[in-house]
C-alpha cells in the first residue's frame, strides 16, 4: 500500500461523489422506471445504472490498473480480491429514494487486501459527506454544496469529543434492516432477535432504548461512527454497502464484528456484521451481549 495515494484517492471519490450526488438529485423517482431483482422490496431504478455508470468511467479513467465491484454491474461467483479494488453502491437506499424519503446515498469505498481503505459516503437530500483514511482519521462535512461556512462545517467522528463508554445493551439505540428477503430461516433469525432486543427484561428481553432503520447500511455506518447509533446489526447485506461505510467506522475508533456470534474478525464480503461505535471501554462487552442474544441462531447467505 506504501506506493498507494490514498489521500489523491480519497480526494477523487469526494468529487465523484458530488458529481453523483447532482445527478441523483436531478432525477424525479415518481417519473423515472423502477424494476425489481428479487422482490417488490429489492428495487433497482434507471438512476441507479446511471450512477454507476458515471462513477465507473470516472475512476477507471483515472485508475485504469484498479478493480471494480459494483452493485448494479455484480455478476454471481465475482469475488472481491486483493487488489486494489473499488467497491461501489450508487444508490444506497434504493427504496427510500424512491419513496422521496431523504436518507439515500452513493457510497464509494476503496479496498486493498479485502481491507477497506478508503471510505466515502455522501447523502445529497441532507448535504452531508462522511470520509475517512485508513490510519487519518474520519470526518463528516455538512453543507459544502449548500454553501455553509464557505466550504461546509467539518467536524472529526465520532461528534463527541469524550465518548462515553458502552453499557449493556438496555441503555443501547440499535440499528437493525429488515432487508429484501422477508421469509425463510434468516427472517426467522433476524425477526426473533429483533423481538428479543425490544421485549422488557421481565419476558427475558433485552429492553434496548429503541430499534432504528435508516434504510442505508452506509448511512446506518456512518451513523454509529458519529457516535448516534450505539450498534447496527446486519445481514444480507453486500461488500459494497459496507466497504466505504466500515473504513468510516474504523478510523472513528469503532469495531466490526460478525452478525453471527464467535467471529471477530469478519470479511469484508461476509454478508453478516455487528458494527459497534467508538467508546473507552464496553466494545467487547456489547458485542458478546449482543452474540448472547442471537444465540444458536445463524443467518446464511451466500457470498
């Protein structure tokens, strides 16, 4: 990696990613065709194929030598390697794009050795632009295409500047996804989970503060680096709705650990993680609670 530039990399994703974002924002989702690749759930729009369309002849011009792995482009039995390799969701939040509800974004990851190295995410309904470095550090800028505070507010993740450590999971706000597969034994498993986390402590549940969808396992990421979200729990997802995310989460002093209890040290195309946000202390703690909950429950997917 020493003779990589991640920092000129870095700095070309960012202006990808705006560049998408003005075309994602240019579209009108009530006007444009929308299909389905498993269900009605799994939404896939023209947008969509634009956005990686653009962002794949931006950065194969610019790095011709690199991988690319991208939602909209994937074909089955395509393996992320050790390469240098991009890894790409033009649209995280397909659904929510669709919808008009504002929390959708391109996500623009960068790995090297199946590590992410490199992560962007960039939400153009809020203006909000999460980045980060491998060994940098992370930060999120808000408002640098609306104009405020002349290149935007820049602020270090997590948000406060003394996190506070991680209790047990009753004093937790959690991330979960519902996901386009709504049957089958990983719905079984994610579905008693989720009613274990809620359910009081006198019927045997966990009593967490509450559950939370942000309908973007990028934006959910982003969200437990600056330190809103507690935990996000995850299953089914791919390596490129986590790559930019979970490099993000890293440098902000968080931790990725497997959806499915006894794996610390997930990969990153595993398709089952367990994100935990940067704290002093409880980080292990929060995560064999949380495994204590799944118990002998295990989601499959194929990678």
């Amino acid at each position: 990696m020493a003779d990589l530039n991640l920092q000129e990399i870095h700095d070309k994703l960012i202006s990808v990613a705006h560049e998408a974002g003005r075309m994602m924002l240019a579209a009108n989702p009530a006007g444009i065709d929308t299909g389905t690749k498993l269900n009605s759930a799994d939404i896939v729009t023209e947008t969509d194929k634009a956005v990686e369309a653009l962002v794949s002849s931006r950065l194969t011009a610019a790095y011709p030598t690199f991988d690319f792995v991208g939602e909209e482009t994937y074909k089955p039995g395509v393996q992320v390697t050790e390469k240098p390799t991009f890894i790409v969701d033009p649209i995280d939040g397909t659904t929510n794009f669709v919808h008009g509800f504002p929390h959708a974004c391109i996500s623009l990851g960068f790995a090297v050795d199946r590590v992410p190295a490199v992560g962007v995410v960039y939400n153009p309904w809020l203006d909000t632009l999460y980045t980060a470095i491998r060994g940098q550090g992370a930060f999120m800028t808000v408002g640098a295409n609306w104009g405020v505070q002349g290149q935007g507010r820049k602020s270090k993740l997590p948000v406060a500047k003394s996190p506070q450590p991680l209790g047990g999971l009753d004093t937790s706000l959690v991330a979960i996804e519902w996901g386009s597969q709504r049957d089958g034994v990983n719905y079984d498993v994610k579905t008693e989970v989720f009613r274990k986390l809620c359910a009081s402590k006198e019927s045997g549940g966990s009593m967490v503060h509450s559950l939370r969808s942000l309908g973007s396992a990028a934006l959910n990421l982003c969200a437990v680096a600056a330190g809103q979200l507690d935990l996000y729990w995850e299953g089914g997802c791919w390596a490129w709705d986590v790559c930019a995310g979970w490099c993000i989460l890293s440098e902000a002093g968080g931790i990725m650990a497997s959806g499915n209890p006894g794996i610390w040290d997930p990969a990153i195309d595993s398709r089952k993680y367990l994100a935990v946000r940067g704290a002093p202390s409880g980080q292990k703690e929060i995560v064999e609670e949380f495994w204590r909950v799944v118990g002998d429950g295990r989601m499959e997917y194929e990678s």
